[in-house]
C-alpha cells in the first residue's frame, strides 16, 4: 500500500523503517514535447518501483508519505 499522506484511516503505523528512496536515471535524446514526456514517466515508474523493492526488502507493507521531488 502506498499513500502520499502520513497517514491511513483505518491503519496504524506501529514500525517506522526510515526513508525508502526510489532512484531512476534519464537521459533526454528526444526533441519531441511527447517523447520527452515518455522518457520522465518511465523514468517515474522506473523510481516508483526501485522504492517499492527497497520499503519490501526492509521488511515495509505500506508507505506513507510518498511523493516525487
């Protein structure tokens, strides 16, 4: 579960395991407005996921406060 609040309703957090950092890498080779629009949400995704692996492999189920800087 993944929230860009600091909170659930209906959840409690009982264990806070720090920052978990999600890193994606782009390079923008494309002149087009769409192409570059393209390459920033895979890089988002990309980001998203490298998040979500790194809250699982500290033994995270939710995070809370999520948002792209």
């Amino acid at each position: 579960m993944v929230a860009t609040t600091r909170e659930i309703a209906g959840y409690k957090i009982v264990h806070s395991f720090g920052v978990a950092e999600g890193l994606g890498v782009s390079v923008y080779t494309a002149t087009l407005p769409g192409g570059q629009r393209g390459i920033l949400l895979d890089t988002m995704r990309e980001a998203f996921l490298d998040m979500l692996a790194k809250a699982a492999a500290q033994g995270a189920n939710a995070i809370v406060g999520q948002r792209y800087t």
